[in-house]
C-alpha cells in the first residue's frame, strides 16, 4: 500500500483572436491511497479525495489576466501495472479518472455557468523509484 498526494493537470491554450491567447486549466489536488492487491503481482488500484480547480488564463502582448472561476470536491480512481527495471526502479504504465464537482462558474462576480463538472481520463507512464 501507498499513500501520497497527487496533483492533475488539464490544459488547452487557443488563439481567441488576433493577438489573445486564452487558456483552460482544469486540476485536482488529491490525497491518494494505492492498494497492490496481490503481493506477487505488481499491480495497483488507486482511489482519493480532495478538491478540484478550474482557471482561465488570458494573454495579449506583455499583458495577462488569471482568474480562478471555482472549486470543489474531486475525486481520482486509478490502475497502473510496476515493470521493474532494476532493484529500485519501475516503469509503470497507468490509466486515472478524475472528476471535479465544481458547481457554479463565476467571473468577475457573475455566474457563467451553473453545475459545472469536470471528467478527465489520462493515460501516463513514469518511472518510478523506490
């Protein structure tokens, strides 16, 4: 069994018009608990909880506006498989869901959207040492 704490990023970047560039970042900051079911076998399972973000980033010239627009419970579930490379060394192939409850998307003190959640599923391989 592993314990830890794990942030998730999100982010898409488009062109709004000439010369604007605005970004979408969606995260999670969760503590997790990763559970190897068989002692043999080196795969995991992974659950956690903790709290899920949403900003906006918005860029022209030498200028830039953030703004955080909500947060809310989120929640990560996971597998992922340790292929050893050597005594302390894994690579270890993973597929995560995460999910942000957010609610309501404000700026600048207005509602844009109501209910707002957020789905991500990411695949990722990482080396790992132990």
């Amino acid at each position: 069994t592993r314990i830890g704490v794990e942030y998730d990023l999100w982010t898409k970047s488009e062109a709004v018009e000439t010369g604007v560039t605005g970004t979408v970042n969606l995260s999670n900051i969760v503590g997790t608990i990763a559970y190897y079911p068989a002692p043999t076998i080196p795969l995991y399972v992974k659950g956690g909880a903790g709290v899920a973000l949403i900003d906006t980033e918005f860029k022209a010239e030498n200028t830039s506006v953030s703004t955080d627009m909500g947060k809310g419970l989120g929640l990560i579930v996971g597998a992922g498989y340790d292929i050893r490379l050597g005594r302390n060394w894994s690579l270890t192939p993973a597929v995560d869901y995460w999910y942000g409850q957010i609610g309501d998307l404000k700026f600048a003190g207005e509602t844009l959207f109501t209910d707002w959640k957020q789905n991500v599923v990411d695949f990722t391989v990482s080396v790992t040492f132990r």
